[in-house]
C-alpha cells in the first residue's frame, strides 16, 4: 500500500524560507506524478506545484512561481518542496499527494489517488 509522509512544516517569519519533504513508500512512483497542495484556514485545498517523478517537467501556481520549487530524489522516493520567500498568505496545512502518470500534472484534487496526512506551514508578519 502506498504511503505518503509529509515533513518540514513549522513557524517561520516572512520572507523566511522552509523545505517540505514527502517520502513515499509502498509502490513504484517513477510513472507517478506527484503535487502539493494547500489548504488555508477557512478555504479550500489548492494545487501548489506538481512534477513528473521520472522526467522532471514541473508545474506551478502562479502564487507561488518564482518562489517555490519542487523536486524529488529518485534513489530515496522523496518529493520535496523548497518555499522561499515565504508570504502569511503562505500560511496552510500542505499535503503532497500522487497521481498516475496519464494526463500529465492536474490542478485537480480528484484526479490524485494518494495522499499524506499534512504538516502545517504558518508564516508570521
């Protein structure tokens, strides 16, 4: 069974920097596609970035580009998701999650079939 571990989320003040991890286990995820996503306080959860685990097209939020980036390690099966600049506007509980490789990276919570349980982001003003 696949499983998804989310870390790395903490307190940090603006314009800070924090770097996520999501190791993954269970499954073979070079023809996975893996995203993170966000859920603010009061609002829904939204696509962040997304990346083709075995060719490394990556995607991104235009409130995050310039200023996020994701990445995975093959040999450790782990996604990561490096935030600088960090805004309060920053402030969610991020999960990553894992979608088939058909499709190509989606925006849309429903085309994932796994997620993590979160870890909490908070950016102070």
């Amino acid at each position: 069974q696949v499983q998804l571990v989310e870390s790395g989320g903490g307190l940090v003040q603006a314009g800070g920097s924090l770097r996520l991890s999501c190791a993954a286990s269970g499954g073979t995820f070079s023809r996975s596609i893996l995203g993170w996503f966000r859920q603010p306080p009061g609002k829904e959860r939204e696509f962040v970035a997304g990346i083709i685990w075995r060719v490394y097209e990556t995607s991104y939020a235009n409130s995050v580009k310039g200023r996020f980036t994701i990445s995975r390690d093959n040999a450790e099966n782990t996604g990561y998701l490096q935030m600088n600049s960090l805004k309060p506007e920053d402030t969610a509980l991020y999960y990553c999650a894992l979608k088939p490789y058909g499709g190509g990276i989606s925006p849309r919570l429903g085309d994932y079939n796994y997620w993590g349980q979160g870890t909490q982001v908070t950016v102070s003003s």
